[in-house]
C-alpha cells in the first residue's frame, strides 16, 4: 500500500511541474519580464509554503546555522533552474525548453562521478548517448532548420539542466534529517533570496495592483514549487530512487502535451521522437535499480 501511495504521489508531483511552461508562456504574453515573473512566483511560493508550516510547526531541533546556509544553497539552484529554464522560453517554444531541462538526467550522472565517485556503467554511458541524440532529433536540426533554432535559448535551456542537476545532487545530501516540509521552505527562501538579488533593479516597477500577474505567479509557484515539493517529500521515500526517476520521466510528455494543447504549439514528430528516446534513456539507465521480484524456480519432489 505505501509502495502504491508512493508511485501515486511522485507520478502527480512530477506531471504537475510539466505543468509550468504554460503559466510562463502566459506570463510573456501578458507583458511581464523574467524578473517580475520570477519574482511573484517567488513571493507566493514563500506565502503558501511558509503559511503550512506555521500552521503544522515541524520540529526545527535537527537545524543549525551550518545546515541552514547549506539548505539555502541547494535552493539557490532552484532559482538558477528558474532564470535559465524561463528565460529559455523567451527564445524557444515551450516543448523544446522541456527537453532541454531534461538534460540533467545525463548531466547528473557525470556530477555523480565526479563528486561521489560512482563510475557509470556500460549502461548509462548507453543511456547519455540516446539523451544527446534525443535531443539532436528533437531540435530538428537534422532536418536543416538550424537557422531557425535559437543559440541564446539553447544555452540558457542546457543552463537550467545543469543548475536542476546540481539541486537533485545536493538536495538529496543536504539537512536529511530536517523535516521535508521545513526543508523545502528554506529551499524557496534560498532561491527568492537569490532571485531578489538578481532582479532588485526590478522591484520598484513589479505591477503589484495587476490581477494577471499574481493569477500567473500563483499558477507557478503552485504546480512549480509547492505541489512538487510536498508531494515529492510525501512519497519518493516510500519508493526507490530508480523508480521515482522514471516516474518523474512524466513531466516531460506532460510539458509537450500541455504546451501543443494549451498554447497551440505544433509538436514536430523530431520532438516525439526525441522525447520517446530520452525516456528510454532514463528507463535504461535505472533499469538495475528498480525491485522486480526475482522469482525462485519450484523443485518438486522426486516420487
């Protein structure tokens, strides 16, 4: 039963995230800047995760100054994640932003060796290959359009991958002990306060008074921030992580089809083809990890 709770929890937290690239296309066809985008959805985000904890009061015994600065660092990742992955939207439809985040897969695998010393295995160094090939499909520049792909977008998106990487990385080495919930609120600390330094210039001129901005701000930080942080502190424990790195695959597919749904996006079959890969590439890479039952061949007895 917790093993169905935690599969359920993970699969609606990541496809809520796929969620996102909608609110930000939304937002720039209101008129607002990346920074006054960031910025509200920071502000909400803080509003609505603080709001919780003040009503539920985690226990804050496991915490010091030390873990405390190091948790607002690994947050700091999330609003790198959210300068790059928006801004890339500016220059790219939201499909392709999608599929360049999801480079982080490939992109983590490599800070995992570097850092903690796991070789990749045969496998994995398979599954990198079908990921930067997914995403050469998926660009269509095989299809002779490279004049129409955007370099300034292309590096912000490969940006934002390697700023979630390093947020997976040490979120899941960071305070582990301290309550999720209280974890993830001074993650969102961390990154609005990082999203505030960069955009101060922007504060004096955040249209507060628009209702459009805020509706938007909300939509983010809700299916951005908070859904994804509770659902994934509430049941990625109760799986492996093999597991919920292949659930969280959903996003990807999510974020395609809300972007060609909602937004009218054309999906190219470049883009369908390349995602197919980079989903296999993940399957592949945490096929060895998943807990299939291994069932023991039945001797019967000799008459």
């Amino acid at each position: 039963m917790n093993r169905k709770k935690g599969i359920t929890f993970v699969l609606i937290g990541a496809a809520s995230f796929g969620f996102t690239p909608v609110f930000v296309k939304l937002g720039y066809q209101y008129g607002y800047t990346l920074g006054q985008i960031n910025i509200a959805q920071m502000t909400v985000a803080l509003a609505l995760l603080w709001g919780i904890i003040l009503f539920r009061r985690p226990s804050v015994k496991s915490l010091n100054t030390l873990s405390v600065l190091k948790i607002f660092m690994t947050g700091s990742c999330v609003g790198l994640t959210s300068i790059f992955y928006y801004g890339a939207m500016i220059y790219l439809p939201a499909s392709m932003a999608i599929i360049l985040l999801f480079q982080f897969v490939w992109i983590g695998i490599i800070l995992d060796w570097v850092i903690g010393k796991n070789k990749p295995t045969r496998a994995t160094y398979l599954a990198i290959v079908l990921i930067i090939f997914g995403v050469i499909i998926a660009s269509n520049i095989t299809a002779g359009n490279a004049g129409d792909f955007s370099v300034i977008g292309f590096l912000l998106g490969i940006c934002s991958a390697f700023s979630y990487a390093g947020f997976i990385y040490f979120s899941g080495k960071t305070a582990i002990k301290t309550d999720p919930l209280l974890r993830s609120a001074l993650m969102v600390t961390g990154s609005a306060l990082l999203i505030l330094l960069v955009f101060a210039k922007e504060m004096p001129a955040l249209p507060v008074t628009e209702l459009n901005l805020w509706s938007t701000a909300a939509g983010l930080a809700f299916f951005g921030a908070v859904m994804p942080t509770l659902l994934f502190a509430s049941g990625a424990h109760l799986i492996s992580g093999g597991l919920a790195n292949i659930l969280s695959s959903i996003e990807l597919p999510v974020a395609i089809i809300s972007a060609s749904i909602i937004l009218s996006e054309t999906i190219t079959t470049g883009q369908w083809t390349g995602t197919i890969l980079i989903i296999m590439a993940i399957i592949l890479n945490e096929w060895r990890s998943l807990p299939f039952p291994i069932r023991k061949k039945r001797h019967l007895p000799r008459l």
